[in-house]
C-alpha cells in the first residue's frame, strides 16, 4: 500500500497567502487609524489651550488699554491710589 502524503496544492497556499496579506494590510489600517484617534486628543487639548490664552491676552490687553486711559484722565487720582496702595502692601509685607 502506498501512503500518499497530504501536501496543500498551489490554489490553497495562494489562498493563505492572500488570506495572510488581507489581514497584514487590515492590522496595519487598524493601527493608522488607532494612532490617529489617539492623537486627536492631544492636538484638540493643545488647540483649546492655545485659544484660551489668546483670549487671555487680549482680555488683558483691553484691561491694559484702560487702565492707561484712566490715568491719562485722572493722574492725581492715579498717583494718590498707587500711593495708598503702596503704603497698605508694605505694612502688609512688613508683619
């Protein structure tokens, strides 16, 4: 009696190399799109932050802007109140 041997014909390993290759290329696209949902939160963070302190700076800015007006209209008054402001944060800083 002679034994054959089970050897997958050319048309299977061809199948299974196909099959191989499909899911390589998957894996690979489930890892982009991974990476990528990964750095959207970082990115979006670093977007908010970004316009949170642009908006800072303006509100800022503004505050800088009046604050100058204010005492070119009034700059004995301005005097005065720095002075007293002056005089309480040394007694302050002075205890």
């Amino acid at each position: 009696m002679t034994e054959k041997k089970s050897q997958p014909d050319d048309t299977e390993l061809d199948k299974l190399r196909a099959e191989v290759e499909r899911l390589t290329q998957e894996l690979a696209k489930a890892t982009e799109a991974q990476q990528a949902h990964s750095d959207d939160p970082v990115e979006h963070l670093r977007e908010k932050a970004e316009e949170y302190a642009e908006g800072l700076s303006e509100k800022a800015q503004e505050g800088w802007d009046e604050l100058q007006e204010q005492i070119s209209k009034n700059p004995v008054q301005s005097a005065l109140i720095a002075f007293g402001l002056g005089f309480v944060l040394s007694r302050l800083l002075s205890r």
